[in-house]
C-alpha cells in the first residue's frame, strides 16, 4: 500500500471528525480532501463507482485500497501505524468493550444526530415551509435515550467511555455530541441531568486535537444561528432523511396522539 494516504471528508460530518481526530492524535501524515456535501456530488454513479457504494464520507484512500465508515477506518490506520493500544484495546476484554461501544453508538447515539440535523440543515435542505417536528422528537427521542445510557453505563466508573484511558469510542461518541453543543440542541437542563457526561465532554473538549477538529462546527453554526451565514444546498438528500417518527430503542417511541411523553419527562 502507498504511504500516502487520501483523507475524503467533511468537517460537519461528526462520523468525519472521529476519524480526522484520530489521524491527528496519531500523527498519522494525510492528504486532506474535503467533499462538499452540500452539493451532490459525493452521490453521483462516478464517485459512488470511484470510492464508496453508499456515496458517504469520511473515506479513506491508500493506493487502491478505500476504507469507508468511520470506525473502520480507525481500526485500519491502528494496525498499519501500530497506535498505542489504548485506542481499540490491548486486551480482549478491553477490545470486546469498545467493540461493543461502536456497534452500539452505531444505531443510537449516532441516529440521535437527528435531532441536529432536522432542527439545523433540514431547512436549508427541503425549504423553511416544511415542518420537521416529528423528524426532530424521533432524534430527541433517541439522543435522549443515548444520553441515560452514557451517564449510568459507560461513563458509570471510569474517566472515558471504556475505561480510563481514552479509546476510538470516545471520539465517536465526542464529536456527536459536539453538533449538539454547537446547536444549542441539548437544553442546559438536560446536560445537568448528566454530570459524569458534562466532565467527560470537558476533558475530550481540552485535547488539542478535538479543538483542531472541532473549531470549523463550532464556528460555522455559530454564524449559521446568529444569521451571519447562510448555507446554501443543493442536494435534496441526507442521511439522516427517514421520516419515520415512532420506534425507538431502549423504549420506543409512543404514537403521537398517546400521553407518554419521554422528551418533556427528560426536559422537565
């Protein structure tokens, strides 16, 4: 393989971030490429044929070989660099437990990114005449749920996510909540609620690494919310674009004309 790696990504992407923080943690030499997805062009046949069948990001490209999905980017890069074990574990047990981490942020934490993207980006995608109030409780509802198991399972007795040395979970996990802390998604109500996840957030924010990554979220929706900066789209597809507002997955989600209401129990 050529040592000269190719970096495709965004930096508003969260799943992005995690494998750009990790490459820099690791003082791993990349070619940036940023992939503008505010445009179609990361969903066109000739990059799908190129790069990526999904046509997502982040991707990794060494010689002919392209590595897509985040976290299995991380994992090439640790064994071709040999990365201090602490990042996927030397143990089995510790590589079970951040194995588990990632497949479980996979389809929570990482589908709570909903609640960013239909309150931020989805009106600049499909129109501000839209209403995504039951795309946004779906996300909520999830992040929500994601947060209770953060607080009293992951972060219940130790510094990181899986143990007290930080590991790739963490900046999975990280860069998620980052989107929301730009955003203003979390109300400051609710981050109390969560003590052990505010410490943690703080000690991730401080690494010089995270802010590297971090500075352009941070900065551009700061200007986004305070009408400074307009984004303009022209795709009309995302991700995160299921409308389906009833299913969860510790609790799931009631029908909306029931009285179980878990996001203004959280909020309360």
């Amino acid at each position: 393989m050529s040592s000269k790696l190719r970096y495709l990504h965004h930096p508003a992407s969260q799943p992005c971030r995690a494998a750009r923080q990790f490459l820099i943690e690791n003082d791993i030499p990349f070619e940036d490429e940023i992939v503008d997805i505010t445009t179609n062009i990361n969903e066109t046949q000739e990059f799908r044929d190129t790069y990526n069948p999904t046509g997502q990001v982040p991707i990794l490209v060494d010689g002919d070989l392209k590595v897509w999905e985040n976290v299995a980017i991380g994992r090439y890069l640790n064994e071709k660099f040999d990365c201090p074990s602490h990042w996927f574990g030397s143990t089995l047990e510790e590589r079970t437990r951040i194995n588990q981490f990632v497949q479980w942020y996979a389809y929570t934490l990482r589908l709570g990114g909903g609640a960013f993207h239909w309150t931020i980006f989805a009106p600049m995608i499909y129109g501000t005449d839209k209403d995504f109030t039951a795309e946004r409780r779906k996300g909520y509802h999830v992040l929500y749920e994601s947060l209770e198991v953060l607080e009293n399972y992951w972060l219940k007795d130790s510094d990181y996510l899986c143990g007290n040395e930080v590991s790739y979970a963490d900046l999975a996990a990280f860069h998620e909540l980052v989107s929301h802390d730009a955003g203003n998604i979390i109300p400051e109500n609710v981050w109390k609620k969560h003590p052990r996840i505010t410490v943690w957030f703080e000690r991730m924010s401080s690494r010089p690494a995270s802010k590297a990554v971090s500075d352009w979220q941070y900065e551009t929706i700061r200007k986004v919310m305070a009408g400074e900066m307009k984004v303009e789209f022209s795709r009309r597809t995302a991700v995160l674009k299921g409308t389906e507002a009833h299913g969860g997955h510790n609790r799931g989600i009631p029908h909306l004309d029931e009285n179980d209401d878990y996001i203004a129990q959280v909020e309360a």
